[in-house]
C-alpha cells in the first residue's frame, strides 16, 4: 500500500511483528491503521477488542484501549463495552477460529442484535496458532491437523452467515488488495450497527504447504486468483467448492441498532413512571 501507517496509532515499542513469514496479518493491520486515521479517530475514543489466535495478538501494534478476551468471546466483552459507552468506536479483531467457530454463536447473535461494533474477521481457513487443526471455514478435502485425508466437512460463507443474521454491513477482500481492504474498513466504522470485513488471508507455515502451496506467494496467487465479483461468481459452476470467494460489499442497510432502540425502550418505560 503507497499509504503510510499512521505513527499515532501504531505502538512501534512492540516491533518488529511476531507473525509468520508471509502471513497477510501485517497487511491487515496496516489497513485497519490506515483506516483509523483517515478517520481521525483518536485512541482514546477506540477499543480494540481480541481473543485467541494470530490475528487477536493485533492489538499488541495498535495504541489505544485494548481488551483481550477469551478464546471464542470477543464479541462478548465487546457487546458489554459497546452497551455501557455507546460513545465508543468497538473494534473487534478475530480470526476464523476464534470468530467463527468457538465464537460462532456470539457471531449470529451479534448479528441479530445489530450491535454498533465493527468486526474484522481474517480467514486463514485453518487454527494457525495451536497446529493448524481445520475450523469453520476450512474447504471441504483441505489437508489439515486434523484432517490428514482431506476435510471431511464443507466450509460456510461467514459474510452469507451475518447478512441472514441481520448485520448493517458485510464485505469482504483478499489481503492482495490492500487499499480496497482499507477503505472496507473506513465503511464499516462509519456505519451505524454490525459491521463485519471478512479478510482472506494466507497461512503460509501450516495451510499452504499441507495443501500444495509450499511458498507464500503461491497462496497469494491462490487468493488473487479466486477472488471473484459476484456475477462471476454466479457464472462459475460449483464457485464456492471450488474455492472461489465473492469480493466487494456483500451488504449494506440502515437499521436501527442495538443501543438506538435500547434508548428508545428506555424512554418509554421512563416516560410511563412519570420520568423517574
């Protein structure tokens, strides 16, 4: 990306970054701090909400507030900090592990509820930190920990999974697309209720070489390859077992979320004890 990291909201003592040699993390983050500064958010305004995995140690890089949660429970603690100070901007880091899988139910209950967060879910498609065991996301046949004859399981859409539960905005971008991630990113803090950006990202020590693609870049054309539009999507057969994945705003609405239509129940119920 031709864009500088913001030195405001980088915490550069926590340099250099702990991930993998041709893990897309680093891309990640800088989009997201890039995003947050042409936003002009200030730390103080930010939380910067992580559980277990790769992708949660982010907020180590990142100056502002900073709570790291439990395997799976992100979207938990994030719920509770958004409810108590609807004034902060709620970022929620996961990975496809952490998100959708242990925290699969937090996810479409997020979801439903609308919350006023932003959620950043990179899809690596396996556990990269605890051995590369397969996860929600992993496609069916992949080689894994724990499928060593190929994923016996089919993999679902999380950006599919959260529109039908009721997200405000959904998207999702291949870390081969950096500025188009970043300004996803910059969408889904501007929007008011659930956002979620999916990013596909390569895992180049544990996924790759047990599927084929023993160096990074070959993931990194694996992922460039097939990120599609969703009207070449529709016209590839079988796109989604093939491993094809549809680029782009998956969705975007304006309904109430959470802490609007609390207040408003709020007042009503104010109102009819006579303001007390």
């Amino acid at each position: 990306m031709a864009q500088a990291i913001s030195r405001s909201l980088l915490n550069k003592e926590a340099l250099p970054l702990m991930w993998c040699a041709g893990c897309g993390n680093g891309i990640v983050l800088n989009a997201l701090l890039c995003a947050m500064d042409e936003l002009n958010l200030k730390k103080e305004d930010v939380l910067v909400v992580t559980g277990i995995g790769c992708w949660g140690k982010a907020d180590d890089y990142i100056s502002a507030n900073a709570l790291h949660t439990t395997h799976g429970r992100a979207l938990t603690f994030a719920t509770g900090a958004k409810a108590a100070n609807p004034n902060l901007h709620v970022i929620v880091l996961m990975g496809d592990g952490d998100g959708t899988t242990i925290g699969g139910n937090h996810l479409i209950h997020t979801a439903r509820r609308n919350m006023d967060l932003t959620a950043i879910i990179v899809n690596n498609l396996n556990y990269g930190m605890t051995g590369g065991q397969y996860s929600a996301t992993t496609p069916n046949g992949a080689i894994t920990s724990t499928s060593v004859g190929g994923n016996p399981e089919r993999g679902f859409d999380v950006c599919d999974l959260v529109r039908a539960a009721g997200a405000n905005f959904v998207a999702r971008e291949s870390v081969t697309s950096g500025m188009r991630l970043k300004n996803r990113i910059v969408a889904g803090i501007q929007k008011k209720g659930f956002s979620l950006i999916e990013a596909m990202s390569p895992c180049s020590t544990l996924f790759g070489p047990r599927n084929k693609m023993k160096q990074p870049v070959d993931m990194l054309r694996n992922l460039k390859e097939k990120s599609v539009s969703q009207a070449k999507f529709d016209s590839i057969e079988n796109a989604a077992d093939l491993g094809y994945f549809v680029t782009g705003v998956i969705a975007d609405k304006d309904v109430h979320d959470f802490n609007t239509r609390y207040e408003a129940e709020r007042a009503v119920i104010t109102a009819a004890k006579g303001g007390k």
